[in-house]
C-alpha cells in the first residue's frame, strides 16, 4: 500500500516525514562534543511531560510524519520512559519508531523496546579502549555498552548502527578497529563530523576536526567499501558503503566537508517543546506554549506546527570556528 505524502512541505519543497523527538535533557554520560562537564539542566517544571510529548507525537503524524526517532539526552534515563514507547509503538499511521541511545541502560532495555515496537536503535560508540571511552565520556563504562550492543543484537530489531564521533588526535586510531567491531556483529556504522553546538572549552573544535574523506581513507586501507549512491536513496544524511564479503555498512555523516540540507526531510523537539527546524539555525516555535495554553486543542497544535513548517531555513552554515554556531548544546537540542 502506497506511503501517502506529508502535507508539511517546506518553502523549497522538501517534505518533512520525520520527527526527531527529544524526551529529556539529561544524561548519565558528558561526552567531551556534546555538553560541558557541569552541565545545568532545564527544571523539571519547562520539560514536556509524557502526555505532552505524546500529543506532540499524535499531531505530526496526523500532519503525515512516517518516522519517529525518540532522543535526548540519553531517553532511557527518562522516567516512565517504557509507557511512553508503548503508546508510540502502537499509535496509528506512525511507520517507524527508532531511538538513539548511548548504550549504558540497554541491558535492561532492548527486550522491552523491541516488543514494545521499536524497529532500529543508533548506539553511540567512540572508542574501543576503557580508559579513552571514559575520557571522551567522562562518566561511561565501556563494558557497560559493549553489553547493552550485544543485547541490541541479540533482541531481533530491524537494523543497529553504531555512531561514532571522531575527533582528530583522539581516536581516529580506532576507525578500523570500529569498523572491525561492527563487521563482527554484522551491524552497521556511521561516523559523524563533530557538530558546532554549544560552548566546548575542553578541545579546539577546529583542531579536532577530520573529514569524512579522510576517514574513508583511513577505513580503505583495511576494508573495501561498495559505495551505496546518494543519500537521496536512503533514509537520512549519511552516504553508505557496503564493506565487501561483509553485512555491514559503513555510513559518513558529513555537515561541515559533504553539506546535505537540500535532502533534509526531519525537524526537531525539544524536551522543553521548542520546535527546531534546523539543526544549525535558530528557527524555532514553542510548541510548550500551545500545549499549556487554556482551550488550545489538538487542531491548534496541528496548526501550529503546519505554519512553522514555512520557517525551516534552507541550510546551515557550520564553521570550523572554536566560538559555537549555535549556543544550545547537542544534549538541549534532541540528538
């Protein structure tokens, strides 16, 4: 049966299927690109709860999103989180429910997720070495996610990638040996150029960069890559490669060397309820605001959102510069 189109449509004609859907700020881990070590959270009181979150979920699919990708933070430090993954896995008209998780709690979890209707997990991964994967995480426990990936491999989801962050001087002496790790599990990769959000004082941001062409060179020393063709072709920004012989595919995510805002398709929700409708600008709607406000129904929300749509800028302009482009860091923003 034919997928029927999205009636959000942006002002340059992209259709926008895809919701990235943040359900907390917070997270168990600091890692070095995406927040500060002392990190102050917003209030209890600003965050949408549950209930919120899922009337934000209802309204986009009934404005034709396909996709759902719960985020955070880290989601699964999110009280009651599993309730909330429940009604989204069963609610009519949504296709596809992802999450994106740095790995710690899913032990526990990946059972659950899966029956409770999640089709394909992303798990961060930087490093395979303890003492560096708690550096770069400054709270993580390697063996801790290495066991929540096997358990995401063993619970039977549609597809898990691993996501990997490389910051030049660090760990880009892994790639292989990541590369090597996804292979042996016959799980997917992707590495992601370091996004310019937030106030980073622990590394130069222009320093640390390396580009997704340097990587493949790097990972094509060891490993054959089958390119897949344009990202057009799949769902979401990252150009893949096949490894040959192997199951896996290695993906290259590339907002500073590889620009892909002509193919963007998603826009963002805050844990506070702001709608983001780019990930490096600062358009944005309060859609908390509609939520609370008094008499403002479901038709208002939808109203709402489809009317910001007309304010998703045409790209970004990311730079390598060690002041932040955009001020929120990668935790606030969903992911």
């Amino acid at each position: 049966m034919p997928v029927s189109p999205s009636s959000l449509v942006d002002r340059f004609g992209r259709e926008v299927s895809y919701l990235r859907l943040s359900v907390t700020d917070r997270c168990d881990f600091r890692c070095v690109y995406c927040m500060s070590e002392d990190m102050r959270f917003a209030p209890r009181s600003e965050i949408l709860s549950l209930e919120e979150i899922y009337q934000v979920a209802e309204a986009f699919v009934a404005l034709g999103v396909r996709k759902i990708r719960i985020t955070g933070g880290e989601p699964l430090v999110r009280n009651g989180i599993m309730q909330l993954v429940r009604q989204l896995g069963g609610m009519p008209g949504l296709d596809e429910l992802v999450m994106t998780t740095n790995g710690s709690k899913l032990s526990s979890f990946a059972g659950p997720l899966r029956e409770a209707g999640v089709k394909r997990l992303n798990i961060s991964l930087d490093s395979l070495r303890p003492d560096r994967f708690r550096e770069l995480t400054r709270h993580g426990d390697l063996h801790q996610v290495i066991a929540g990936i096997d358990a995401a491999c063993s619970a039977g989801f549609e597809g898990v990638r691993l996501n990997a962050v490389v910051l030049r001087g660090r760990n880009e002496d892994e790639v292989i040996d990541l590369v090597q790790f996804a292979c042996d599990r016959g799980i997917d990769i992707a590495f992601i150029e370091e996004m310019p959000l937030g106030s980073i004082s622990e590394h130069s941001r222009a320093l640390a960069h390396i580009s997704s062409a340097e990587l493949q060179q790097i990972i094509s020393r060891r490993f054959e890559l089958e390119p897949l063709g344009d990202p057009a072709q799949h769902a979401g920004p990252a150009r893949k490669h096949r490894v040959t012989g192997r199951k896996s595919r290695v993906g290259f995510i590339s907002p500073h060397s590889n620009n892909f805002c002509h193919l963007c398709n998603r826009v963002r929700v805050t844990a506070e309820g702001r709608l983001l409708l780019c990930l490096g600008n600062e358009h944005s709607v309060d859609l908390r605001e509609v939520l609370r406000a008094e008499n403002a129904g479901p038709a208002t929300l939808r109203s709402c959102i489809d009317h910001a749509i007309n304010l998703k800028p045409e790209k970004h302009h990311f730079t390598h510069s060690d002041e932040p482009d955009i001020v929120r860091f990668m935790s606030a923003t969903g992911g």
